[in-house]
C-alpha cells in the first residue's frame, strides 16, 4: 500500500491519462511517450513525479495492458513496458516492499502475457522467470498473480509440444482459482485454455466437455467476452467431430456477432474457414 495524505491529489498528466476505464489514442500517445523515455530522463522525473513509482499507476497501466490483449498486443506490450519501469522505482517508505515486489510480478507477467500473443514464446519465457522470481520474494499468495502467471507458461510449454505439463499446470491453477480464492471468472480461464489445448490435441469430445463447463461458469457471471471465445472454439470443436455440421455453422455466427457487439476483431471468431 502507498502511504498517501489525505489531500493527495492525482494530478500527474500520465495518471490523468490512464485513469479512466479505457485508452483514447491521445491517451495511449502518452503512454508511449513515457516507454519513449531515455532512461536517464525516466530516473529524473521519477524523482519528483510520485505517479512514475506509485503501485497505483502500475494497477492502472496492468488494467490497461489487459484490455489490450486481445485487441492490439503491441499496444499492450508499450503499457506493460512502463508499468514494469514504475514498479521498479517504488521506494520502501512508499510502498511495503512486499507488496512492491508483487507488483514488479505483475507488471512482468503483463508483459509476459503480451509477448505470448505475439507469438515471440523465447522472450515471454524470460519475462515469466523474472516475474516468478518477484512473486516468490513477495511472498503474497492472490488469484491475479502466480496462479495466473501459470497460465501463460502452461501456454508457452503447449506451444512448444509439452501439452502434457501445460494441461498439469492449467488444471492446477483452474483448482486454486475455485477452492482457494473463489475467483470463479479466472476458472473460467483456466478450463477454456485446458479445451484449447485439447483442440488442438484434436480431442474434440473432452473439448466439448471442458468448454460446456467453462461456458455454465462465464454465462453465471455475465462475461460476454469469454463465452464469445467459448462458443468460437465449440464451433471448432463441433467441426472436428464431423457429425453437427449445422450447429457448428451456427457457433461460428453467433460468435461473429458477438465479436462485433464487443468491438473486437471478427477474425477472432473465424476459426471455421470453408465450413
């Protein structure tokens, strides 16, 4: 926690910029500018600019990140890059090292998460190190960071032909989510990577089995973006069986339509080419 006073004010024009629920383009610009920074520079106004070593900015950025994800990678690997140089400048005095150390994780761990969508699996390997590593100095144990950590190697180990440890380990994170933190959303998560895996593993009807739990789960909480991934995928599913033509045709719609409802790229929900 940051030990504010009580007339603290945020006024800093990079917090005033990331404050809101989403990013303009004027307000990723200056997001950018500030990843533009030399270091030499960032170490001065860090200095006397608190919001460049507040662990509130780094949560703002790391939401920001997130959102980006799966709609410009790039753009969430630049906010993910200035939320890793803010978590390193927390001063002890400001911010219990424990909980900076957290921190300085998850903004590695977004930055993990945006080099894996972009497919560069070397250097996202580096950047899960480097976050396991501050996780386990901090010592706090919350659904948001190791567990979810898990997640993006358990897909960088998939990617790399270990199914079998990536299936382990998402089922692992998938059982601390529901029994040890309640976070039913991030158990979504996890079993919705565990069926993507088994696609791909062309495993269909355990697909099928794993995304019709995921989707009960997701549609409870009202998460419109990961059932239009959940029904993408069935559709996919469904195709492999060789046997519903016609409802996986009807995946495939539906989910084009509520990628376009949720403003995200149709292409997302095109998983059944020629069907």
């Amino acid at each position: 926690m940051v030990r504010w006073s009580s007339n603290a004010k945020r006024t800093d024009p990079l917090t005033d910029a990331i404050g809101g629920p989403f990013l303009n383009d004027s307000e990723y610009d200056a997001v950018l500018q500030m990843a533009l920074l030399p270091d030499t520079e960032w170490t001065r106004q860090a200095q006397f600019r608190p919001a460049l070593r507040s662990p509130i900015t780094v949560a703002d950025l790391i939401r920001h990140s997130r959102w980006f994800l799966g709609r410009d990678p790039q753009k969430s690997i630049v906010i993910a890059e200035v939320a890793i140089r803010i978590a390193a400048a927390q001063r002890e005095g400001e911010t219990v090292r424990a909980e900076a150390d957290h921190k300085r994780a998850e903004a590695w761990q977004a930055y993990a998460a945006g080099l894996t969508e972009c497919q560069d699996y070397h250097d996202a390997l580096k950047a899960v190190v480097t976050a396991e590593r501050f996780y386990d100095a901090s010592r706090v144990m919350r659904a948001e960071g190791r567990p979810s950590l898990d997640l993006i190697r358990a897909r960088i180990l998939a990617e790399s032909g270990d199914t079998r440890s990536a299936l382990q380990l998402a089922e692992n994170a998938a059982t601390l989510f529901l029994s040890l933190f309640e976070d039913r959303t991030r158990c979504v998560m996890a079993r919705f990577f565990c069926a993507n895996i088994l696609l791909k593993e062309e495993r269909y009807q355990e697909a099928i089995n794993a995304l019709d739990r995921a989707a009960e789960i997701a549609y409870e909480q009202g998460d419109t973006e990961m059932l239009a991934h959940i029904v993408a995928s069935t559709g996919y599913a469904l195709q492999g069986i060789g046997n519903r033509h016609e409802r996986a045709r009807g995946c495939q719609e539906h989910a084009i339509e509520m990628f376009e409802w949720l403003g995200m790229p149709v292409e997302l929900a095109v998983l059944l080419k020629g069907v």
